[in-house]
C-alpha cells in the first residue's frame, strides 16, 4: 500500500485506543499485529485489519487495542461511515482485501459468541441468548470463510462502493454480537480485558544523608531527594498520632511497598489497601489540624495535603522533584476565586468560610445535625457551633468519597500516591489553575448558557411584577490529592439557594484528556441542575425540560419513528455501555455536541439534536455558520421561536423605559444581552 503523512510506527506492548473514549480516528494496519482487547476475549489483527472501524459505527470505543508485535499504521481522521468509502476509494485495488479481513474478525466474534451461549446454557437451561442477533446474518459471516479468497477479494474489488457498504455492515453486526457478548460475559463473571503492565521502576539516586532547610530555591535535585528522604516518618511525627498508631500505620505502608501486586484483586490485598485507605483519612485529619498553628509549613507535608505523597520509595525520584516544586508553588498554580485545592478547600470549611458539602445521602450538615439531635445522638447548638465536627464531615463524606470517584479505578483505589498509578511524568498530568479554567472558557465560548441559572426578577416601582433573568456562577472546582481519570460531580447548588456555585471534583494528577473530563463533567452538571430546578416532575413529560424531553427519548427510543434502526442500535449501544444510566448518556452525548457538532460534524441523531438545540443553544456566530446546513436549520429557528416572546417583551419595555426617561436596570440591560447571543 502507498506510503502517506499519516503512516505511524506504534512499538510492541504500546496501547492504540482503549475502549469508552470518543473514535477521531481509525487505523488501518499496515505491517505487524494488533490485539483488539474485550472483556469476553481478544482478537489478533494483522494487515489489512481496520481498527476502530467497528467502534467508530457507534462513536464510542469498544475495545482496547495493543500492538503485540511492532506495527506500521495509517491513521485515518473519522467522522462517519463516509471515511470508509474514503479509504476503500483510495486503496481500491486492495479494498477486496480490507473487506475479507473484516470478515474475519466477525467470524471470530461469532466463534466467541457461540461458546458463551454453550456456557450460559450450562449455568441456566432457560438462558435465551439477545434477540438482535439473527440467525441469518449469523449464518452469512459464518458462511464468508467457505468462499475462495480470491473470488471474494476479485469481487468486492470490483466496485469501491459496496466494499465499504460490506465492511459498514459487519461493524454494524459486529457491536450486535459485542453487546451479547458483554451481556454474557458479565453473567459469568468473565473478564479478559486489557490490563496496563506496570511501569518498570527507575533506580534512586545516590544522595548524601544531609540536614538542609524546608524551604525551596532552586536548589539540586539530589537535595531535594535527600530532604524527602524518610517522608513517612515526618509525617507521622508532625501528625503528632499515638506512638500505637504510628507504629501501625508504618507497618501498613511497609507491608504495602513490599507487594508486588499493589493494585490486586484478592482479599489479603483488597483489606491491607482498605485499612491503608482507613488510616489514610484519621492521619490527614490530625495533620490538618496541626497545620492550623504552623506558619511554616514543611514541604512534605504540603506534598501529603495536597497530592496524597507519604512516601518517597513508592513514588520515582523525578516525580518526587517534581512534586516537590509544585508544592512551593501550589497557590499559583492551582488556586483561583473558582478552583481549591483540598487543604484550601477544608482551610475554608474549618474558617466556616464554606458550609460543608451534602454527604452521600443528599443532607447537608444542616439537615445532619438535625436528624442526629432527633436521635438523641449530639446536641444541636453544640454541633452548628463545632467548627472541627464541620471539617470531620466534610472529610468523612465529601472527601473519602470524592477521592475514590476522582481516582477511576475504585475497586484498586488507595488514597496513598505510587509509581504504579503515575504511568506518565507528574509534571505532565498537573490539573492546573490555567488547564481547567481554559476548558471552562473554551466551552462557554460554545454552550454560552452552560452555567446560567434563571431567577425572578421585580420592581415594583418600575412596574415589573415578574420577569425572568439569568445570573452566570461558576462552579467551585475542587483539587483531589491522587492520580485520576474522572470528574466528580457531587453537588448543583448549595443548600436551598439556586444562585450557589456547584461542586466538581478533578484529580490534581490527571492521567487522561483533562477537556474530555471536563465535558463528561458540564453535561452531568446540566443534567443534575435541571433535576434539581424540576424537582419531582424531573422526567415528567409534560413539564418540559431539558431531562424530562432526554428521559422521554431514551424510554421510548424503540417506537420513535424519526430514528432510523441505526441509530437505534446505537443509543441501546450507549445504554449498554453506561449501564442504563440515562445522566451517563446524556454527557456523552453533551460532549459530542461540545467537539464536533458545533463545528458542523454530525455526530448525534436528528431528535437528540432538537433537544440540545433547544437546552444548550451554540452562541449567536456558531448558529449563524451553521444556518445553510439543513441538519441544524429547522432546530435553530425553533430555538429562535422559542425565545422571541421573552426578547420582543424585554425590547418593548425597554422602548418604553427610553421614553419615559426612565434609567433602564442593570438586571433588564444584562437580560437584554444575554437573549442577543
């Protein structure tokens, strides 16, 4: 095949794409081998194979694909089903080819398919396998490798067009036999998938056992090395715990560094990670508060609050650097008026700067309280007025449970930073201050309303008894100490007050696209303020809303005749892969509307399309570049329909302000000006 500028080399053991993540590309295996990862098996693909064409039919990732031997791709940008009549087009003598090896990987999928069926059957006689998968087309992939290879390949080399349709539709069945086979393996209590090695540990530096000073200017890294050195201990001594304590946690901790399998799944490593996990919290806590009375906090113990550090041998000599000088420089690089690191963040729960965050029964510390002293358990005044019970709360619940959805991998998480969970460099996966807020601005630049909240507005005097305004407020992002690939959202509004920031939670150390999390973040963020706005009549249909229209979708998808059966499969697909959750769906579609609607890219169906233009409109410019295309036209004027009656009535009362004399107020000029975006 011709040489281009998109070839790649990707090395043996390196990963290509992993499964849950949006398709921007395809690969077309050029030289060497992939193995394409499930939880119900692995396939080998060799040349000619196309990665990713079977996940790109849906738009979401399926599996995890490694090379397992060095390989030669072509990357291929991917938008649609059009990209492989592209590529069937340009490699037409081949495409023959490119339709027998796709073939193939079906094929295996059925063997798979078949043998999990046996397995079911064997566990419950009654056991009827998805109903999706016809007999028929099982029979045709089935059937393929009987036909002599070369009347295939001479066939469907013949004609572009109907290779491209062929291999189409083998990706379309073949997330048909993926979704049965997710089924089936969840049933069995089967996972293969894809498990990245751990990372080879890199030898410690030779340093000089020297005493220096705890602040930071520039000096070598073998000096800071050599200051961090028995990290553990310091922080135990300054915490200033019980000498009982003490010598138990470090046993803890040395017992952990001695495991060769720190993240494993069987219950010795599962209850020594928990108890870790436990002591973890109650050492946090007592160096917390030691830290209230210290003016000069050492940089270790910043470390510890603010990244999770307590040991320098489980964590590379260059990360330990690293983090080191991150921490003499953590305001700045992690503090803004929306974005807290964690230590800043109880600093000002403790000040009662901040009211504590709901714990994971939706009460506030408020309703806590109240519930507690109808218990008889603690007094209520005593509580209101206990600033260390607030700052426990917030630990015990916003904290131990944030921390854990923060990190991505839950049933291996310990609060406790390792090499094993930084797979990059530290100084590469920062969430910094200027990160976070570039992708705020970056999606409010797109989604203009994502963080408006609408109110009531009067004035009497003015004669305005009841007119609608909208208040921008910025979540408050809050910094969790460990390396993570999701952002929580955990609170819309704070208390009862509808003009109080959300709550999101990111990891400090970001080991995925920090834009793609963030979002994931935005859409469960509109999604939870809309439920909270609607309250009871959330998914009520009748009650328009933004999830109540999404919910009435998702329910009745299968009898919605606008949707084609492709985009039905799809949305079982997304179901499938969210597990049912309709918030789940509804941010990954949010982010497809975000990336590549915006600019025009097609990526949702036309009655998701409707909903989102109708609940998060693009900005004025966005919809004017989009105006032509008839995919957006009939939805954007609805939009604008939609509005009209509330701009033509801010417009006329602000005519009749003007010629009365009358000062127009700021709230009816700031409504005026939102509705012209």
């Amino acid at each position: 095949m011709a040489a281009n500028n998109n070839l790649m080399e990707l090395k043996a053991g390196k990963l290509l794409m992993n499964n849950g993540g949006d398709i921007e590309y395809i690969y077309l295996v050029i030289k060497g081998k992939l193995t394409a990862y499930a939880a119900y098996g692995n396939y080998i693909m060799g040349p000619g194979s196309i990665a990713g064409a079977v996940d790109g039919y849906y738009g979401i990732g399926i599996y995890n694909y490694v090379a397992s031997e060095d390989c030669m791709l072509e990357r291929i940008p991917y938008t649609g089903v059009n990209d492989i009549t592209a590529l069937c087009e340009k490699y037409r003598d081949k495409s023959g080819k490119l339709v027998s090896v796709s073939s193939r990987f079906v094929s295996q999928l059925i063997n798979t398919y078949l043998s999990l069926i046996v397995r079911c059957r064997k566990s419950d006689a009654s056991f009827s396998p998805d109903s999706r998968v016809a007999k028929w087309e099982l029979e045709k992939y089935n059937g393929f490798p009987t036909i002599p290879t070369e009347v295939a390949e001479r066939y469907f080399t013949s004609n572009s067009a109907v290779a491209a349709a062929e291999i189409a539709a083998s990706a379309r069945f073949a997330t048909v036999i993926n979704d049965a086979c997710l089924q089936m393996a969840a049933y069995l209590g089967i996972d293969l998938d894809y498990v990245e090695p751990e990372p080879e540990p890199e030898p410690e530096p030779v340093v000089d056992d020297i005493v220096i000073s705890d602040s930071y200017d520039g000096y070598a890294d073998s000096t800071i090395l050599t200051q961090l050195k028995g990290s553990l201990a310091k922080i135990i001594a300054y915490s200033q715990m019980d000498e009982e304590d003490a010598e138990a946690y470090t046993a803890l901790i040395k017992q952990f560094k001695g495991c060769s399998n720190k993240t494993g799944t069987d219950d010795a490593a599962r209850r020594l990670r928990k108890e870790i996990t436990d002591g973890f919290y109650k050492l946090y806590h007592k160096v917390f508060m030691k830290t209230l009375d210290d003016q000069n906090i050492p940089n270790y113990i910043n470390m510890f609050l603010n990244f999770g550090y307590i040991d320098e041998e489980l964590v590379k000599p260059s990360d330990c650097v690293a983090l080191y000088k991150a921490s003499h420089e953590i305001d700045e690089l992690f503090s803004n008026e929306h974005i807290y690191t964690i230590y800043r963040w109880l600093r000002l729960i403790y000040n009662e700067e901040k009211t504590p965050s709901r714990n994971s029964l939706d009460q506030n510390y408020e309703d806590y309280v109240r519930e507690q002293a109808r218990l008889g358990k603690l007094d209520p005044k005593e509580a209101m007025a206990d600033r260390e019970a607030k700052l426990d709360f917030e630990i015990q619940n916003m904290f131990t449970h944030a921390n854990k959805m923060a990190c991505g991998h839950i049933s291996s998480f310990v609060p406790i930073l390792t090499e094993e969970t930084m797979l990059k460099p530290a100084d590469s996966m920062f969430t910094t201050t200027a990160s976070v807020m570039k992708t705020v601005n970056d999606t409010r630049e797109v989604d203009y309303s994502l963080f408006y909240r609408s109110t009531v507005y009067t004035n009497e005097k003015l004669g305005i008894t009841r007119e609608f305004i909208y208040t921008e407020v910025i979540p408050d992002f809050i910094l969790m100490p460990c390396v993570g690939t999701y952002g929580v959202m955990w609170q819309e509004i704070e208390g009862r007050n509808r003009l109080s920031p959300a709550r999101c939670m990111l990891p400090i150390l970001c080991s995925a696209k920090l834009d793609s999390i963030m979002l994931n973040l935005f859409g469960r963020f509109r999604w939870e303020l809309c439920k909270r706005i609607q309250g009871q009549y959330w998914n009520v249909l009748a009650e328009k809303s933004l999830t109540s229209e999404y919910y009435d979708y998702l329910q009745f998808y299968k009898k919605n005749h606008e949707l084609t059966e492709a985009s039905k499969e799809k949305i079982k697909s997304a179901l499938t892969a969210c597990r049912n959750n309709y918030s789940l769906v509804f941010a990954k579609d949010y982010e497809q509307w975000v990336l590549y609607e915006s600019s025009g890219s097609s990526r949702l169906n036309k009655v998701a399309r409707l909903i989102f233009a109708k609940y998060c409109p693009f900005n004025k410019i966005i919809r004017q570049n989009l105006q032509a295309n008839p995919a957006y036209t009939k939805d954007f004027e609805m939009f604008e329909r939609q509005r009209h009656p509330q701009k033509k009535r801010i417009d006329t009362l602000c005519r009749t302000f003007e010629a009365k004399g009358i000062e127009i107020p700021q709230e009816i000029l700031d409504v005026k000006e939102y509705l012209s975006r």
